[in-house]
C-alpha cells in the first residue's frame, strides 16, 4: 500500500503519463504524439505494479511517485510528458515478497533502473541496503523473514536520464577504431587506478583516472613496450561488498556490478564535462595512438551478491525473472559470488547485448573480455551446462555492432563443468591457462615435460585446432590480476595473503612458483641473479609463442604484491604499480621482444605448424622440426622426459602477405631450463643469435650483422632462450640425409 506521503505525490497534476512503448528498455527521450517527453519501460513479468519515482536536481526530495498504466509481454511501461534529459529517478516494485518462492518485491525499497545510463548520488554503502528485517547470519536464513518496511530512498543514487542520441553523438565522434590485426594483437591487462597512482610523471591530477592512463607518459610507455591493446579490469560502475566494508577494506578489482551503462565515477579526474566525456577523451587519445581498449565486464553475477546481500535492482524488480534458482528459491552460483544471471532469459540477454553496443557505439571501446565466461553459455534446458551455442553466445555471433570487435573469453567459472578450455565458438579468443601453468612447471622446476612446452610453444593445438580455429584463438598469459605477478612468482614459493583479513585463506594454492632458495625480498645477489634469468625466460617463452600474447601491467617493471595472489581489496601501494621502483633493463627486454615478434612472421606464426614440408621464398622445407641438444630428432621418449629441460626448434615459415625482397630467415629456438650450461649442436651454417634471455638482451634488426655468430655448436647458459636466425640459401636436409 502507498503511504500518504505517496499518495500525495501520486499521479501528480500536470505530469500524465500515457501507454507509451515497451522498447526500448530504460529511460528515452523521445516525441509521443507531437509532444516530447521520456518513456519508461521497466521489465517485470511477475510483478503487480511498477511505481516511477521522480527527485529533484539534487535527488534528495521526490517530486513525483507515477505507477506505470501498461504490462505489455513483462515490460510495465509509461510516457510522461514533459520531462527533460538530466531528470533524477528510481523505481518502486509491487508484488509478493516469498523468498522461498523466489520473489522479494518490497515497495519501500527504491530500485535502480538496470537500464541506466548514468547515476547521481553515493555508491559507497549500498551493499549495506537489505530488503528484509533482523541482521543476516552464517545459519541464518531470509526466506521466511518480513520485508523491511523502512523506505531507503535517501540513501539511494538515483538514474538519471540521458540524451541518448547526444550520447552516441560523442562516441562517433572518437578516433577510428585501429583494428589492430590479430597476428600483430599485444594485450595488455592493467587497472586504470593502479597503472598510474605511483607513476611520477603523470600530473598528480591525473593520476589513478582515464585521463591519466591516455597522458603522454603512459602513452610513452606502451609506444617503448610495443603493445597494441590495453585490456581495462571492470570500469562499469561497481560497490564493494558488505565483509570489506566491515574490515575497513574495498573492491579494488571492480568485479562487482552495479550499472552495466555506466563508467566507474571513482576513476575520473573532476577535469571534464563529466565522467562520460573522460572516458571518451581516453579512448579517443589512445585510438590516435593506434591502441585498442578491450573492458574486462562481468555478467556472470550482479552486485547484489547472495541471499542475505542487498536489494538495488534486479531481485527488487523480478528476482525470479533476472536470476537462476533452484526449486527453493536460492540462487544458482556458477560464479563463487553468491548468484547468477539467468542468461538464457531474453531479459537478460537484452541487458548484455545493450550494455555491449552501448560501450561500443557511446564509448569507442574495441572489444570485450568476459569474466567467467562459461557462465554465458550455460542453458537451463540443459540443466544450466555449457553450450556453445546457447542462446546468448549466438546473440553475440550475430550482432553486426559487435561484428568487428574482439571476443575474449576467461573459458571458465566455478558451476559443474565450468572448465571450457577450447569450447567457444569461432571468432572468440580463450585466455589460456594451460600456457601458464606449462611455462611455469617448465621453467621454475615443477613436474612437467618438453612435448608439454612445445605444445603450449606452437598455439596448444591439443585445445584450439579444431572445427576451423587457427592459433589466434588462443591468448597466452603468465600471470594476470587474480594471481601471484610475475616478480611474486619468482619469489615466493606460498602465498602471502594475510593483508587480505581471511587469515589467508584465501587465493589460489597451487601457483608453481619458486624463490630460489629464499622467501621473499633478499640482497643475495645469486638468488636475485636466478629469479631475474627465470623472468626473462619466462617472458622470452611468452613473446616466441602461437596465440595472442597478454602481459599483466608491472611485470615489465618488476612490480611486486609481496606474495599477495589475491589482492582484489589491496587499493594501496600493495597493487599501485611501483614506478618508482621499476626494472628499466626488464622494461627495456620486454620491448625488444616484442618488436622481434612484431617485426618477423616466424614468432607469430597465424597457421598451424605441421612439421611437413611447406613451399615459400623459393625454398622447400619443413615448418616446423624438433631436435635435442645433440641435433638429433626429438623421438617419442624425449617428449615424455620428466628430467631434461632442454630443446630445440628449428622454424622456417614466410608470411607472403609480409614478403618482401630482403632474403627469407630461418629461425632457431633454444630452450634451456637446467641449472648447468648446455651445449647444442646447431644446424649447417652460420647462425646469428639475436635473442638471450639470460643475457637479457635482443638485439634490433639493424644490428644482426654485427651479432655474434656460430656454426657448429652454442653454448646456453643455465635458464635461458636463445633466438638464432640465418639467412635463407639453401633449406635444412632432414636430419636422415645429412647423415
């Protein structure tokens, strides 16, 4: 019932709100029968009625309380006369509050519009919001308690109401989109506060903010290391979740919904118009430095978290619709989060494919990560397993918006059969943890093998060949945010995660890392020796690999979290890059290889490699062969050798649509991961090394004539990539005719 404050307010005299439209969801400016005003329309298929709350310019006094006069196919809409962009408003939802059947409507809580494209007011508490009375225990339960009858309004942000055609206005107006190729795709994750917070040269300003993450410095940066997509950690507006706010912590990471049309306010200088308008200047400055922007989102959860989390939308307005329960009402949880999107309800497909244009018609943005993305295709007429082409991911296939952006899947979540390596369908690209977890166990001492490695070297084709995927749906990583970075791996063998206040408990406990003898920080300058050599062959692994390789902001530096590998509520010098403390020779290293990659077909290799013989630059041989340290064939054994962490790969492959009349190279990969030096025996003729990763150098073009060059054999040091090129005369002999 309606209190007689909202009666009063109720339909209020001059405001009539007609029929309207049910399309498109959310708040429209638009002329309805020769007179402007905004429409309304709300999803809500059980529902009883649908309350349009309007505040003032302030959003502290409701001016207005209207019930939307139409249901049409489970939207409840309405057109109010009249109203004018930049209008404040929030929604009240009627109908039964049964928990345990699935529904909590509860009139007195004010909702936000999932639609919203923007949001006036603090988000600071709002996982504090509850919709039920008496405090929420470990063995308690809400699904018999009352509804709290105490109106939250005060405490809410409210939407607010955009120009949606000045809005798209703004992001045609961005820079071209680069359309970076794929072959040539260098991927970069970073946070927006963290990457530059610490960094001395950016305006003080401008630090921790888009504007910030586009200033000349940072631009500087990703020109020296060579990358070609940054890929941001959720910038759509996010809460922190009720257990941090208690510790005095927050969601530092941002995977935590709230507002899918929404860019993160905490990440705005205050230097421009609006929020909006920073982000677009962003993206438009590293589109003019031919650098694409991908945005890690997350809808696999909302932010209202589990059955004791707070009401801020989707539960208030139809929490049977928008979630997946069980037969008792509580949530299905493929995420670990509490809850899960019923994405196979078109509602909630509606509010991906939306979200997804919005960010790329409004905003410029260049391609999408999904976090936990098993959990798009799982269909509930499959008892919510994973198909490829449910309904969602077909929705995505299909979209001629979406038709020229990257696709990139974290291809699992924490729901039965959540590991879907491999598994999505064409035009996606998989982060591949096979790739890390290989390149760790091989390098830093763990059980693994030498056919393991070459697997993960040559696009792990054991998970992506197939039904007509190349190697470029596979992204290889050695590290990224929920982990140990790169300097951590190298360091610390457990994890440290105290920081965290769940007495470390948290994080990932299998994380094949190693520390040389020594925990932590040392000044023994043998361990720091080790720990460098395994860093850069590792990085040298990642960069000389098939697939898209993506490197974790502050592994160029040397940035570490002290062992933290979980640091999703450490916003503080803990994840904050340390600039001031960064690696220039590693910086220095990972830019040389990346310009080797980008600068020869051989290293990025789009095909598969067959080890037959292909034809190419008037030379006959095979793509791809294998050999040991002695120079003999690699055979079935030496695959499967747990003990020797030593191989050869000898490469030859031209990329004609690159072909140019400079003589065709031949390139030789040698992998050493032992602690004693290797001899290898090198193929006939003369050999120029331009790649040692113990050294900690590569060598530019330019300089390969002045390489140190060898012909019979070579020497690598303990824990190292050696790169060795020869020009192109006459093919290699298979090994049986040289005899």
């Amino acid at each position: 019932m309606l209190t007689s404050d909202a009666d009063a307010l109720a339909n209020r005299p001059g405001l009539p709100c007609k029929t309207g439209q049910s399309w498109p969801l959310g708040a429209t400016c638009m002329t309805l029968d020769g007179q402007s005003g905004i429409n309304f329309a709300v999803y809500s298929r059980h529902a009883e009625a649908i309350e349009l709350c309007l505040f003032d310019e302030h959003g502290a006094q409701e001016t207005a309380r209207i019930r939307l006069p139409a249901h049409s196919d489970g939207v409840w809409h309405g057109f109010v006369r009249g109203l004018k962009a930049g209008q404040l408003y929030g929604l009240r939802a009627h109908g039964p509050y049964q928990p345990a059947h699935g529904q909590r409507f509860n009139p007195a809580k004010l909702l936000l519009d999932p639609f919203a494209r923007a949001l006036k007011g603090s988000t600071q508490h709002l996982s504090l919001e509850r919709d039920y009375l008496g405090q929420a225990a470990a063995d308690a339960t809400v699904l018999n308690a009352a509804p709290d009858p105490h109106d939250n309004a005060p405490r809410m942000p409210k939407a607010q109401v955009l120009d949606l055609a000045a809005e798209l206005q703004g992001g045609a107006a961005i820079t071209r989109k680069p359309g970076v190729p794929l072959a040539r795709t260098v991927l970069y994750e970073a946070h927006v506060k963290g990457l530059t917070q610490r960094h001395p040269d950016v305006p003080v300003a401008l630090r921790g903010t888009y504007a910030g993450l586009a200033s000349p410095p940072m631009l500087a940066h990703y020109r020296h290391l060579g990358i070609t997509t940054l890929c941001l950690l959720p910038v759509q507006l996010f809460v922190t979740e009720a257990h941090l706010l208690q510790k005095g912590l927050r969601n530092y990471w941002g995977y935590n919904t709230l507002a899918y049309f929404v860019p993160e306010p905490a990440y705005a200088s205050g230097q421009f118009t609006d929020d909006r308008t920073e982000f677009r200047h962003m993206v438009d400055q590293l589109h003019q430095h031919g650098l694409e922007v991908v945005l890690d989102v997350v809808f696999n959860h909302s932010a209202e978290s589990d059955t004791f989390g707070p009401t801020l939308s989707w539960r208030g307005l139809d929490n049977a619709s928008w979630y997946a329960l069980d037969t008792a009402g509580q949530y299905l949880n493929f995420s670990g989060c509490g809850n899960s999107f019923n994405l196979a309800q078109p509602c909630a497909v509606q509010l991906v494919m939306d979200s997804l244009r919005w960010w790329v018609q409004a905003f410029g943005v260049d391609g999408f990560r999904f976090d936990l993305a098993t959990a798009l295709g799982r269909d509930p007429i499959l008892h919510h397993d994973f198909h490829p082409m449910s309904g969602l991911l077909t929705a995505l296939a299909q979209d001629p918006v979406l038709a020229g952006i990257k696709l990139i899947a974290e291809p699992w979540d924490l729901g039965p059969n959540g590991y879907q390596l491999g598994r999505f369908p064409a035009r996606w690209h998989e982060w591949n943890d096979r790739f890390r977890d290989t390149s760790r166990a091989f390098w830093l001492g763990h059980h693994s093998t030498r056919g393991g490695l070459a697997r993960r070297l040559t696009g792990s084709s054991d998970y992506f060949d197939h039904d007509g995927r190349s190697p470029l749906a596979c992204i290889n990583l050695l590290s990224a945010h929920d982990g140990m970075t790169l300097a951590d791996l190298t360091s610390y063998r457990h994890k440290h995660n105290l920081a965290n206040g769940e007495g470390n408990r948290d994080g990932q406990h299998h994380n094949l890392s190693a520390n040389a003898g020594v925990e932590g920080p040392t000044d023994d300058v043998t361990v720091q020796s080790v720990r460098a050599q395994w860093r850069r062959a590792l990085l040298a692994t990642l960069f000389c690999s098939q697939g898209l390789p993506q490197l974790l902001a502050g592994d160029e530096l040397g940035h570490s979290q002290q062992g933290n590998n979980n640091a999703y509520c450490q916003d503080n010098e803990t994840s904050w890059l340390d600039w001031p403390g960064a690696d220039p020779e590693l910086t220095n290293f990972v830019g040389g290889l990346v310009h080797l990659r980008q600068t020869h077909a051989a290293l990025r290799h789009a095909r598969w490699f067959t080890g037959r013989a292909t034809a190419g630059a008037g030379v006959t041989a095979a793509d791809i062969a294998w050999r040991r340290p002695d120079g003999a064939a690699m055979a079935a054994p030496d695959w499967d050798d747990a003990q020797s962490r030593s191989f050869a790969g000898l490469i030859e492959v031209t990329d004609t649509a690159e072909a140019s009349d400079a003589m065709p190279l031949r390139w030789l990969l040698l992998v050493h991961a032992g602690d004693e030096p290797q001899i290898f025996a090198l193929p006939p003729g003369r050999w120029h090394t331009v790649l040692d990763s113990a050294a900690s150098w590569v060598l530019p073009d330019a300089q390969w004539n002045s390489a140190p060059a060898c012909t019979q054999a070579i020497t690598a040091a303990p824990r190292t990539m050696l790169g060795l090129v020869q020009h192109v005369t006459n093919p290699v002999l298979p090994l049986e005719a040289q005899a």
